[in-house]
C-alpha cells in the first residue's frame, strides 16, 4: 500500500496540479520540521473553521497564492473544491514521507458526511526557514463512519 500511495503522489507531483512546488530543500526535513509543517496545516485548517480567508491565504506558498488573486478567490475555491479540509468532522495526521524530494504529510479526515478522505499536503520550505502549503492532494477511501 505504502509502495501504491508513493506512486500515486509521485504521478500527482509530476502533474499540472502540483507541478508548483518548489525545487528539493537543501537539507531533508528533520523531526522538527515536521512539527512546523503540522502546526502549518492545523492553523489552515483552523483559519478555515473561522472562515478567516487571510489567514489561510497566507499560509499557501508563493505560487499558490499566485493562482489566486486575493483571500476570498482563495477561499471560494476551497469551499467548492476541497470540502473535506473546509469542515473536516475529525482529522488525524499520519506518517509523513519524501516524494520526489518533495516533504509530503498525509491526513486522514472524516468528513460531515462520514466519509473518510486521505489529504496529501505537499509542503514548501521558504528562504526563511518557514514552511508553507505548495499543494493539497484528496483520494477518497473505501469506507465510511458507521
């Protein structure tokens, strides 16, 4: 499965859709980092519970925010494309991996509809040393809450 899932991202990374993302970091993510990136994604989807379009928008990377003219463009397409990590009813983190050189962090989410959906959140690491959103990826599961 684990094998499966990799391919997957690695055919999402080379897609359009995700083609956005930055070049490799320079070092691997350490432990650390993958906190930052775990706090990241909790504050977007956080910012998303409070309807609050700004803060979601920024933590998108660059070429993210590129795509989208302001917050509120941002936001409409989050609510009409990616309802899972709009609402969520519950979201777990699993284990993260490397794609492609690419930092990868996989959610599962429980939607309002009792569906369980699988978010691939690739992520970016700025000049700074921040870590922003480059891209979110949702599949489906085959099964729902009873």
């Amino acid at each position: 499965m684990k094998h499966v899932t990799g391919l997957l991202l690695v055919c999402l990374l080379t897609g359009a859709s995700l083609a956005i993302a930055a070049p490799a970091p320079a070092r691997a993510p350490q432990e650390s980092d993958w906190n930052k990136m775990r706090t990241v994604i909790n504050a977007q989807l956080e910012a998303f519970r409070r309807d609050d379009a700004n803060a979601a928008y920024s933590l998108a990377a660059p070429e993210i925010r590129s795509l989208f003219r302001t917050p509120g463009e941002f936001m409409r397409m989050v609510r009409t494309g990616y309802k899972a990590v709009y609402r969520p009813r519950s979201v777990r983190f699993l284990h993260h991996f490397m794609v492609a050189g690419q930092p990868v962090q996989p959610l599962e989410i429980m939607t309002a509809e009792d569906q369980l959906i699988v978010a691939y959140y690739v992520m970016q690491r700025q000049r700074d040393g921040s870590w922003k959103i480059a891209g979110c990826s949702l599949k489906g599961a085959a099964a729902t809450s009873v």
